[in-house]
C-alpha cells in the first residue's frame, strides 16, 4: 500500500497524508548461483533431498520445483532474476522504480522487502556483498546503497527547483521487538500507526556517508552462524530513508522508503542447529542466551505470523475497513 505526503511507513509522523488505492505489489523471485559447500551446494546424488523437493528450472516469469511425483510450475513473479543476474541489473529491474515514486514531487511512500529461505542471498540483495561494503563505487553494491545514489543524482541534479533533506534511520526486530540499530540497540516503541517511534534519525548529506552508515548497522545487527549461512542474519532489518521536499512554490512533501531484509526460514535439520520447542526457545530468548535453533524457531513464527497480517489487511481492505 502506498501513501502520499507524509505518514505512512517507518518514517513516523508529520505532514498530511492522503492515501492511494491498495494496489498488488510486485513480487520479483532471484535465483542465486549454487554455493561451493554448505546447504545451497548442489546435491551430488543429484535427486531432491529432504524434503522431497528441487530446483527444476525457470522461464523469465515462472519457477519450476519437482518433487518425487510431479513438477509444479509457479507463476507468480512479475519476472524472475536468475543466477547470472547482478546487483546492478537487479536493482534497475526491482528497485529503481519503487525510488523514482519515493523521490518524485508529490511522490508516494515505497516498501522493499525481501523475503526467502536463509542464506539464499537477501542481504547480498539489499546491501550487498561484505568487499562492496567500504566503497560507493564498488560495482556490487546492494541495492539501498544504489537508491542512495539515485536519489542523490535526481535531487542535486533539481539544482533550485526545490530544497530538500534526506535522513537514514535503521530498525532491527529481533525476540518480537523493535531496536534502534544506529543508537545501541537501545529498545523503541511502535506507535499507534504501526510505525516505529523514538528511533535515531541521522541526515545523508552525501554517498559517502552512507558507508558508516551501514557499517554501523551491521556491527550491531544480530547474527549467527548456522550450516546454511555462516553469517545468518536472525533478526528482520528495516533500512528507511526519510526525504522532506519543499518545491519553489511553497509545497512541502514527506516520503519514506522502507526497505526491510526480512530474517530467512529455515529447517533445524538442514540448518544444523537444534529442535526445541516453542516454550524452551521463548525461555531461552528471554534469558538472553538462546541458541541458533531457538532463533530459528521464532524467526519461522515470526514469517508465518506476517504472512497472517498480510492476508487479514487485505481482507479487511476489500470489506473496506482499517485495519486494527
């Protein structure tokens, strides 16, 4: 759903909001190259593995997976990215245009999201391979360093047709709370809006400071080292970007752009870490020492508990309620 002028998103309060209508989003699948080793090496017997099921190929806008009987064919992405797909081209074919609407005069919030088994390449996606960390010229750079650049080139390129400021925040929601990664992990609020409140606001006055940026957001991020992912984020990361515009004619206009690294699903079988139940996980969470397995386990709750919020806001919207 997109909002105009304010509002809406992670961005907080201020300004006028007036909404658009609800609109199916773009789902873009990306296929990532086969790993070396680990659990995204490619199976050497050659047949489906646990589970049953396997990779069986892709059209540009289908997915095949096999199983022991069958081949299913899903066509739900608007395109599908395959493994020879770069950062760059990616970020054109996915990104770029959600930016466009975010930095327009006038424009509309943006939510990026992405959403996949752990491992399988979303924060590679979104911010970018470790060696692409210390350069914004380095040609693997993610895609929110990328919609940095945009929205620098498009707004310095307006010269005096219009002022504006630009200003990064970074939330981590990790044991079914939100934290504020640019400020400590100190703990903040989600308002009533349903965004969040009290979290760090630091302006972007150029592409160089994007690199402490976010350096700083993955020194503080947590993470874990699973046979899946050695560097396996196991918490939900929203990157937003904040732009407030004021045109020669007096119009002020506020935009958010969200662009959340969801945490990824996994098996504990696959993943190596171990099965516990629900209470022993939340136990352990809480006391502040939990296991890779108790992370695992509220992560597949977590994903499993959006996916139910997802389908009641829609629903609700086609009754034409709000959502509570």
């Amino acid at each position: 759903q997109k909002s105009k002028n304010g509002g809406g998103g992670g961005g907080g309060g201020g300004g006028q909001a007036s909404s658009s209508p609800l609109t199916s989003p773009a789902c873009f699948v990306r296929i990532r190259p086969l790993a070396q080793e680990g659990g995204h090496a490619e199976n050497p017997n050659g047949d489906a593995g646990e589970g049953g099921k396997k990779f069986a190929g892709f059209t540009e806008t289908a997915v095949a997976i096999a199983d022991r009987h069958s081949e299913t064919s899903y066509s739900f992405p608007k395109r599908v990215l395959g493994p020879d797909e770069t950062n760059e081209s990616t970020y054109a074919l996915v990104g770029r245009p959600l930016v466009e609407q975010f930095m327009a005069p006038g424009g509309y919030d943006a939510l990026l999201f992405a959403y996949g088994q752990t491992g399988t390449g979303k924060t590679h996606t979104f911010i970018g391979p470790e060696h692409s960390w210390n350069s914004v010229n380095d040609e693997d750079l993610g895609l929110f360093p990328r919609a940095c650049a945009t929205v620098f080139e498009e707004l310095e390129g307006r010269g005096s047709a219009c002022q504006w400021r630009l200003h990064a925040s970074a939330v981590e929601f990790y044991s079914l709370q939100g934290f504020d990664l640019l400020n400590g992990n100190q703990p903040i609020e989600i308002g009533a809006n349903h965004c969040p409140v009290g979290h760090t606001q630091t302006e972007l006055t150029s592409l160089d400071d994007v690199i402490p940026y976010l350096a700083k957001v993955q020194e503080n991020r947590t993470v874990n080292s699973t046979s899946m992912n050695k560097g396996s984020s196991r918490s939900h990361a929203a990157l937003i970007l904040t732009l407030r515009q004021v045109d020669t004619a007096g119009k002020y206009t506020k935009t958010v752009f969200n662009c959340v690294d969801l945490a990824g699903a996994e098996r504990p079988s696959k993943a190596g870490t171990e099965v516990m139940s629900g209470y022993d996980a939340m136990v352990a969470i809480y006391q502040g020492n939990a296991p890779a397995g108790a992370q695992g386990m509220l992560i597949n709750f977590e994903l499993s508990m959006l996916r139910t919020a997802i389908v009641n806001a829609t629903a609700q919207h086609r009754k034409g309620r709000k959502m509570v």
